[in-house]
C-alpha cells in the first residue's frame, strides 16, 4: 500500500468491525475516571504525553472538562491500536514524531496547533494525519457523558424531529461549529 492510499483509509478507522467495540467499552469504563496509571498500547509515553497535550487544545475545559479530562486520549490509544493497520498506525507516528520538537518549543502551542490544523485541512499531506486525530478526539470526546450531557443540547428522552432550530449565542451543537470535519 502506498502512502497516498494509506492516508485515504485514515477515515476507514470507523468502519473497522472493532470499532463498536472499542467506543463501547470507553463509554462504559474509561470516561470520567482517573486514568493516571493507564499504560498506552498504541502510543509510546513521549507520544501518548503529546497527544494528551493536543487535545487539550482541540478541546480545551470551558465551562466543560477538556478532552483529556474525559479520557479521550485512552480512547485514541485503544483506537488507534485495535482499529488501525500498520501502514496507518506508522503515519499517526511519524506525524507525531514530525511536529514533537516543535510544538513542545513552540511559545504559543495553540498558534502552532491551529497551523498544524489549517496544514492539514489545506491538504498537505505531510498533516493529514491530523484530521483523523482531530475526528476521534471529537468522537471520544462528545461520546462521552461530559460532551453528550453538558456540551450538547442534551435531551434525555428525543422528541420529534426539528428540521430547523433557530440559533444564537447560547447555542451549543446542534449544527453550529467553526471546526473542520
């Protein structure tokens, strides 16, 4: 496989027959406990450190927890282990080990995070990587109880379908993001 064909089947990761599996047990046992002593699988301490730090970042705590406060980056670790090939796995290490020295001398990591972003969203192939770290921290992250009952404009019984909900300020995500996809 080369790597033009192994960075189209990032966005495969979610339809590996694991998948299910694995958000399953994140939402069951890894969300809001305290995963100080987790040993990574997938990533080594170094990466696992600077992924932590990357999400925090994607998903900063506001008025809810960060990313990493919800565990989002044992679910990537689990993710990327049991979902991933090899030819796929290699380009979520070598993108890490790729932007490790600079982000960890960078003055303003969020200004180097948003460049990374805006790299890998222009379709630089050097950071597509990026976008599959972004798309499972937002997975893990609005999979989990703080982001479906506290970020989301949680209903806990749904009712009838809204075709169009009117928006402001106080809106959380129905529809309305300046995120990539």
């Amino acid at each position: 496989m080369n790597r033009r064909d192994a960075v189209k089947s990032l966005g495969l990761v979610s339809g590996h027959v694991l998948f299910p599996s694995v958000l399953a047990s994140f939402l069951s046992s890894w969300t809001n406990k305290d995963m100080s002593s987790y040993n990574p699988v997938f990533f080594s301490k170094e990466e696992y450190k600077l992924v932590t730090e990357l999400i925090d970042i994607i998903i900063p705590a506001t008025k809810t927890a960060s990313a990493s406060q919800v565990n989002t980056q044992v679910f990537l670790d689990q993710v990327f282990s049991q979902c991933m090939t090899a030819d796929q796995q290699q380009i979520i290490h070598e993108g890490l080990l790729q932007i490790s020295k600079d982000f960890n001398e960078a003055k303003d990591k969020t200004q180097f995070v948003t460049e990374v972003d805006h790299n890998a969203f222009s379709k630089d192939k050097n950071y597509a990587w990026f976008k599959t770290l972004k798309r499972f921290t937002m997975i893990g992250f609005f999979t989990s109880k703080e982001g479906t009952t506290k970020a989301s404009n949680y209903v806990k019984v749904p009712d009838g379908y809204k075709g169009e909900i009117p928006m402001d300020s106080n809106t959380l995500n129905y529809g309305k993001t300046n995120l990539h996809f």
